[in-house]
C-alpha cells in the first residue's frame, strides 16, 4: 500500500542527494524554458518550498516530499500536454544519478503519481498531501490565472476552452466534496481563493458559449 510506506520503513533522501537532484532539475529546466513557460523552475521552486512546509505541518518526511515536488513534473519535459507517469523514466534516471536509493525512489514516484490532481482521492498518503496542497496551491493563486494562463495554454497547445473544462472538471468535484486541500491550514488560508478561482474557470465556460465572445477570442487570436 502507497501509503504505509515511510522513511522508517525505505530510509530517506540525504542531504548531498537532495542537492543534486536540486542542481540536475534545475538544470533541466533552465535547458528546456522555452518548452515551459507554466511548468517551468518559478513552478517547480514554489511547489518544493510550500510542499516542505506542509510536510513539516502533517508530520511527513520533509526531505522526501521536497525532492518529489523537485521531480513532479518531469513529464512536461518530456512530453507536452502529458500525465505525471509520463516522466516516470527521466524522474527514476534522474533520482538514481543523483544517489538516491532505488526503494527511495520508487516511493518518491508513488508519491508523484498518487498526487496527481485527475485521480487523487480523500485517502492518499501524507506525503502525497503535501505535495498535492503546494501544487493545488500554485494553481489556486489569484495571480495563476491574471498571470500564467495563458502561458499553459501556449505549453501545452490547448484552447481556452479545454483548458477551462479541465480545471472545472479536475478541480470542481474536490473542491464540493471537501479534499481540494488536504491541511487544515491550508483550508483555512486558502479556500477562498480556491472557491473564487473556479467561480472563474466557471464563469469562462459559460462565457465561451456565447458566440460573441468566440468572434472576440478568434478575433484577438488573429491579431
Ligand atoms: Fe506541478
């Protein structure tokens, strides 16, 4: 079971470990920026520091869930508009390069995979919260939407429109069923930019049925 594992029971990620698999996605990033104007190091550097805070909050291994926020999103790199399994090869080459040992490893990729927001549950393991709660943090920010959007739509080659059919959908049943984010302090500080968020995404579905707004979009498209 994902969530029984523990660095008790798989050991942990050292210290000199951690700074290489840091310095190698680092690295990545900065080699491939142009393919990640959303998924890219600001992405990746915030979901490591918030993960690390919530993992220190509930109790989990810090260390662990940091490095799986450091490799959660390889899969952007290796293929566009693309699951976390996808990196799943890059994320086990990188983690082994960097001395990781291989059962730190896997559960590292367990984690990666059990916080993917498309198929995450109520139940998932802690370590699996934390990162959930930094990366559900990042896309609930209110500055996600003035700011990035548009850029995941560029990343992934997506509309508009899927692109808020995917956030409604992914995000609206979590969000109504009461596990968008796992730490309670996380609920308290941010539920309602969550709330306001997809009240937008929302909003932007139902604008985009109106075929003015459509003749607007294609219009600015063109420019
Ligand atoms: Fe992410």
């Amino acid at each position: 079971m994902l969530g029984e594992k523990s660095a008790v029971a798989v050991g942990s990620v050292a210290a000199g470990a951690f700074d290489q698999v840091e310095r190698r996605v680092r690295r990545l990033c900065q080699r491939f920026a142009a393919n990640l104007p959303f998924h890219g190091w600001h992405h990746v550097h915030f979901v490591r520091t918030k993960a690390g805070a919530f993992a220190r909050a509930n109790g989990s291994d810090p260390a662990v869930v940091e490095t799986a926020a450091l490799v959660h999103d390889l899969n952007y790199i290796v293929k566009r508009n693309s699951d976390a399994a996808e990196g799943r090869e890059i994320r086990m080459r990188i983690l082994a390069a960097a001395g990781v040992a291989e059962p730190v490893a896997e559960w590292i990729d367990d984690i990666v995979v059990e916080a993917e927001i498309s198929t995450r549950h109520r139940d998932i393991s802690k370590e699996a919260q934390a990162l959930s709660d930094a990366d559900t943090l990042f896309k609930a920010l209110p500055v996600t939407p003035v700011m990035l959007a548009h850029r995941y739509l560029s990343e992934n080659g997506i509309t508009l429109g899927q692109l808020a059919n995917k956030i409604v959908g992914e995000q609206r049943g979590k969000h109504d069923e009461g596990f968008y984010f796992y730490s309670p302090q996380a609920k308290a500080m941010y539920s309602h930019w969550a709330s306001a968020n997809l009240e937008l995404w929302q909003c932007v579905v139902e604008a985009l049925d109106d075929p003015s707004v459509g003749e607007l979009l294609d219009a600015v498209n063109a420019q």
